[in-house]
C-alpha cells in the first residue's frame, strides 16, 4: 500500500465549494523575484531557531527535571568537595532518586510542595516506609511535632525568622545499660534557627532565651559516634552546638533546608561489618528512618569508601546526598536536628520512651534492610511444598582465624542429610553477598563478624553459630544468638569443645585457657584476642550431626 501521507496535488483544489487564494494576493507574490524571496524564508527561519535554542537554554537551566537529571550522576561520589575553602556550598545536597519515584519538583534539599515534614509517623494508616509493615502500631514522637513546627520559620539566608523564637536543645547522655555501658551514648535533638558550619565545627542555635544545657560558656559538646567507648571517641571529631543571642550573631546562611539534619560519626570500628551494623547503620534506622528520606545526612569522619558501599541503605534513608562533614565549606541552615544517633544493644532495638518511642523491632530492620538491596525473600523454602526440593545452606568460611577446619567435610555430611550446601566468605560487595545470604534457608558459621549476614535472611529461616572453645557463650548468645530470635529467626549453637579447638595444639591443659577461660575474659579485650579469638576449630561430625538434623526440624516448625 502507498503512503500518500507527504503526496503533493498537481495543482490547487478548484471544485464547487472550495476556497481559493484571493486574486490580489496571487498578484502581489507574482510580483516578488524568486530569489529575493528565498533569501527572507533563509533568514526567517534562522531567526526562529536562534529563538528556540535560547529559549531551551533557559528552560535547562531552571527546570527541574534537567537539574535532577544532571545532579543525581554524581550520588554519593567518593570525592571531596573540590576546594575545602571555598565559600560556595558544594552540590552534595541534590534529590536522590528513589528505585521506584521520580523527585520532581525538588531539588538541593527543598521542598517545592509546602509540606517539608513527613505529617505522620510509620505507624500511620497508609504508610510507605520501605521495610516497615502498615499494620505496626507506632507511639507519636513529641520531638518529631516540635520539628515539624519549626519546619515552618525556616530561617533565610540572613538569618532570623520566627524559627529564632522556637529555640530548643534536649540531650540524652546520662542513659545506662547496666551489662552494656557502650549502648547508651550521648544525643542531641535541636529545633529553631539553627546554623551548621561544618569547616568551624559548630552548629549555632539562635536562642534568645539562652536556656537550654549549655556549660558557663554557652556551649555543648559532643563526639556523635553511635558507641559510648572511652578508647575510640578521641579520635571522633567533636562537635560544638554554641548558643547565640540572635541571627547577626551566627554566621550567615549559604543552603537552607527545608529537611532536618542528622549529624553523625563513621569513625570508630566501622570498617567491621558487625559495626558497620551496630554503631552506624541500625542508629541511622532508629533515628531517622521516621522520616521517610526527609532527611540531609552529615557525616563526620568521613570515608568515601564507607558511603559508597552504603550506598542502597543512606538512599533508603535519606533522598539527599550526604554531606562531606569533613570537608564542607558551606554554611547549612536547618530548622530541626539531631547530633549524634539513638542506638540499643547490638543488633537488638527494644522499646524505650525516648530512644526508641515508634517502637522499631529488629524485624522491622530487617525488613528496611531487605527492602534497601532488593531481597524478595521474606520466608524460607516450606520443606515439601515440591517434590525433591532441598533447603538451601550457606556456611560462611573465613580467611583469618576461627577457620573451620574441616568445611568440606561438614557441607559434605550436610550434602549428605539433604541440604543444597554453598560455602562463600563475605566480601566487599555487600549487595551481591546479601542476595546469596537471601537465597538461603540455612546459614551455618563460626562465631564472628560474618553471623552478621543473618539481617538478609528471610523471617524464619535458621541460623546455626559455632561457639568456640574458652567461655564464649556470653558472647555468642548477646552477639548473635539473642539478636537471632529478635529477628525472629530459628536459632542452634553448637559449643566446641577442648578436642575441637586448635588451641590444644598451642596450650598445655593445665594453662587458663583450658583450666580457667572465665580469668581470661577478667583480663579483658586484648588477653582474649591474643588467646581464644586466635582458635580454629575442628567439629567431631558425629557430635555435630545432630544439629545439622535440628536446623532441618527448625524449618518444619
């Protein structure tokens, strides 16, 4: 069939009824020469596109959707600000695109809609909060209503506003948990006019009043790592929140947010994957996860490193890129706040008034967690649904000390019992180990930072930790085996005993590693990192058999 879509007549339509060109007109274009006429079509349409293309420009340059568009290529890049000393704000505050929503309208951290405060909290009917169920009954946080007030006298770059006149600072520093000292650090929660300047160090909080716990000097002083740990905080940047009399006494604004701030510490032990956990990740979840990405992170001790490898989690918990505490020059405007971050035992969050008022589980973590890397897994393999269907079992091996020794041996007598076995050791790329941890119904280590992985598992699935040799069960069962069941995950241990470890091969008996394991722990951290961390082991597979058969019971429960 021929297109007749660009055919062109033989000559003008003239039947009854159709219009025609007016005669004077046809005369007066007879008139004009061809040549000249080609020349002003030439120029005409030159001028239009000049038009166009500046118009296009302009339109590039204030629109949001190019803005997002161009800024969010760079999400959370490993590098610095260019220049530490300049005094342009660098572009590390841009939305960050949600997987599955599109940031239009918003950009460098503002709200175009009037809402800048989630007006709910994740028990709220209705709620979206990756990870958390609609159906958990969640307890209204005063802080949280007090932020969203100040939320609306944002101050402007020259400072003042009514924001000025909502001046407040509550802190929690005195918390105890008795057993568990590290678990309580000091926090800070800030609402009104408040100033950050990180290259001074300094969040300035404009308060008339001058009340709040500020020392002889106006100021309050804080080191925001998750961990109370006299040993690591010196090295922890220090943070000062310095009360001023008025606007022209702190510096001006150069970003204002219409987000809170969250200004925390990476320092410390975070380059262990249980820490990683315990002081960063499941505080940044605790404090803010409430609202709903309306967040702008600040991040002391900062490692690029650290950030990028985050990447999935600070996205799930903040639409904004992180800000380089370190190396800013700006000065960052926020009408809410929180130095420092809630925290609970290791990888165990419970109800607490103030630290924990919505209530959070380590379920709900762990469903944050899943829902951050994409794991679609939320239940193990029900045995027998197909025919010849095997559960799946992951042992994670390592490369340090605490190897078990004969891992072949042991995936073998689990091949044996009808397991799927896999054996991996966990890497840098956390997103890749996390979908192998997933697939699992089974995971199966020796005691360490590795049992961490247990936060990928689906609910329910069955976690088997070899305790070594030497008092460990403390240890295992505060580390791993208690987070395990609050996590509502199945739960087996096997205790090594003293033909099992390779510290017979070292220590005659009669030494305290085998005649009293209880006064080394007396000794503290670093006697039993020289002594009983350093073991292998190497499990008697007829004593060890029957637990392998328990984590099969488990799964049919």
């Amino acid at each position: 069939m021929n297109s007749t879509a660009y055919s062109r007549p033989s000559k003008l339509p003239g039947g009854a009824g159709d219009r025609r060109p007016p005669t004077r007109l046809r005369g007066f274009a007879s008139k004009i020469e061809p040549k000249k006429l080609g020349a002003g079509l030439l120029a005409g349409c030159c001028l239009a596109l000049l038009t166009y293309v500046s118009l296009a420009k302009l339109f590039a340059i204030y629109s949001p959707v190019f803005a997002s568009t161009a800024n969010t290529s760079g999400l959370l890049q490993n590098t610095p600000p260019a220049s530490s000393s300049s005094s342009s704000v660098p572009e590390t505050t841009d939305a960050i695109p949600a997987e599955d929503t599109t940031f239009i309208g918003r950009e460098n951290g503002n709200a175009v809609d009037p809402v800048d405060f989630p007006e709910e909290g994740p028990a709220s009917a209705g709620s979206q909060e990756p990870g958390v169920p609609e159906v958990l009954s969640r307890k209204e946080d005063e802080a949280e209503k007090a932020a969203e007030a100040a939320a609306t006298s944002v101050p402007n770059a020259e400072g003042g506003g009514e924001g000025a006149a909502l001046a407040k600072m509550s802190c929690d520093e005195n918390g105890e948990d008795e057993g568990f000292p590290y678990a309580r650090p000091s926090v800070c929660e800030l609402s009104g006019d408040i100033r950050i300047s990180p290259k001074q160090k300094t969040m300035y909080l404009v308060n008339p009043s001058g009340g709040g716990g500020f020392d002889e000097n106006g100021e309050k002083r804080l080191r925001p790592y998750a961990r109370k740990d006299d040993f690591l905080l010196p090295a922890v940047v220090e943070v000062t929140v310095k009360s001023v009399p008025s606007a022209a006494a702190a510096p001006q604004c150069t970003k204002t947010h219409r987000v809170p701030a969250v200004v925390f510490s990476v320092a410390g032990y975070t380059d262990n994957f249980f820490h990683d956990n315990t002081d960063a990740l499941i505080p940044l979840f605790l404090t803010a996860s409430h609202l709903k990405g309306e967040v702008q992170l600040l991040i002391t001790n900062y490692k690029p490193w650290w950030v990028q490898k985050y990447t999935p989690v600070l996205r799930r918990l903040s639409n904004y890129d992180p800000i380089n505490f370190d190396a800013d020059a700006g000065v960052h405007c926020f009408a809410a706040g929180y130095l420092g971050l809630y925290r609970d035992r290791d990888l165990i969050i419970s109800p607490h008034p103030t630290r924990n008022p919505r209530n959070y589980t380590m379920v709900d973590y762990n469903r944050f967690i899943r829902s951050a890397y994409a794991l679609r897994r939320d239940r193990p393999s029900a045995l027998g649904e197909a025919p010849g269907m095997r559960p799946q079992m992951l042992i994670i091996s390592r490369g340090g000390t605490r190897k078990l020794l004969n891992l072949e041996e042991v995936a073998a007598a689990a091949t044996e019992l009808g397991f799927n076995v896999t054996v991996a050791e966990a890497g840098a790329d956390v997103a890749a180990f996390a979908a192998l941890v997933n697939a699992a119904d089974v995971l199966l280590a020796v005691h360490g930072a590795g049992l961490t992985n247990q936060i990928f598992l689906p609910t329910q699935a069955v976690v088997v930790q070899i305790v070594p040799w030497g008092n460990m069960d403390w240890m295992a069962t505060n580390f791993y085996g208690q987070p395990a069941r609050e996590m509502q995950l199945r739960y087996v241990e096997y205790y090594v005993d003293e033909e099992e470890t390779s510290l017979k091969d070292k220590y005659p008996r009669e030494h305290l590693v085998f005649s009293d394991p209880k006064a080394l722990h007396k000794q503290g951290w670093q006697a039993l990192a020289e002594t009983i961390m350093k073991q292998d082991v190497k499990v008697n597979l007829t004593r060890f058999r029957p637990f392998l058969l328990q984590a099969i019971d488990k799964l049919q429960e």
